[in-house]
C-alpha cells in the first residue's frame, strides 16, 4: 500500500496512456475507412459514354405503317366506316342540348368547393333541387357524402336553398347573414 501512495501520479499516469491506446486501438476499427474519391459513371473509361451519346444522336426508328384498312378488306371497311359516320353525324344532329350548368352552390352558407365539387356528380346541381329533399332523400344523400355527412341538415341547406330558389335575397340575408 505504501508503494501505491507513494507513487500514485505514475499509475494514474500509465491508466490513462492505456486508456489512450485502447481507445485509439478499438475506436479506429469502429468507423468506416475515409473516401477521397467517390466513384463516378464515367470510371468505366469513355467507351460507354460514347455509346450512349451515339444512341441519344441516333434518328429515330421507323414506324411501321399498316396498310389501309380498305385494301385488307376488300372494301368492307371503308362502308362500315361511312356509315357508323353517318350515324354519328345523324345522332348529334339530334341530340338533346345539354342542360344548363345550375346554380351557383357557393352561396349556400356551410358548402365549400369540395362539397360544389360533389354534389354535381351525385346529380344535385340547382336549389330547387336542395330544397325538395325529403328525409328519406337527405339520409340517402349523407351516406354519400363521407366524411361530410350531416352537413346539409347542420348547416339547414334545405332552408337555405328554398330562399335562393325562390330569389329572396332579403329573406334569406335575414335569416342567414350577407350573401
């Protein structure tokens, strides 16, 4: 013991020389080696660029064409033609005009633009349409409407489209707030 207090600056002196080397030794192994250089597409040597700006420069391929569905038929198919044409000229010609693109939903309080975007494709575009739901017809709706469910009876889009409908402007800023 008298040995170790004696001398007690030279061992902690050699415990931390060894600390030192064990940290250096094993703390070395642990990290991955430095890379000066990073590889690069072009370490393959400058045929494969080459190459590859050749087949960038190169013209296009030819397309093949068909030949002419009349010459493959015989004829047939330039009839067929003809008259699906006439068909479909004779069916615009008849065509319902489109209806118009309804009313602007925006100004029912409680309906964003995800709901506008929506209700068309669920076939209600106007507000009399809005205002003629029944309950039966408004559950049916909620059910399609997600995450937006119950929005039309919350937000009284029933009530709200019957004032619009009607144009009372009034009656509707009244009872709902500035249009």
């Amino acid at each position: 013991m008298t040995v170790i207090e004696a001398n007690w600056v030279v061992f902690a002196l050699a415990l931390l020389i060894g600390l030192a080397v064990a940290w250096w030794l094993f703390g070395r192994a642990s990290t991955a080696p430095r890379r000066d250089r990073r590889p690069d597409v072009l370490d393959e040597g400058a045929a494969p660029a080459q190459r590859n700006q050749a087949l960038i420069d190169a013209a296009p391929a030819a397309q093949i064409v068909p030949p002419p569905l009349g010459a493959a038929m015989g004829g047939i198919a330039e009839a067929v033609a003809i008259g699906a044409q006439d068909v479909v000229e004779e069916a615009a010609a008849t065509a319902a005009p489109q209806p118009a693109a309804g009313d602007d939903l925006s100004k029912i309080k409680g309906l964003g633009p995800k709901l506008q975007a929506l209700l068309p494709t669920l076939g209600i575009s106007t507000y009399a349409q809005i205002a003629a739901l029944t309950e039966a017809d408004l559950a049916d709706l909620d059910a399609k409407l997600g995450a937006f469910a119950g929005r039309p009876k919350r937000d009284n889009w029933m009530e709200q489209a019957k004032y619009l409908a009607a144009g009372d402007v009034a009656g509707f800023e009244a009872q709902f707030g500035k249009l």
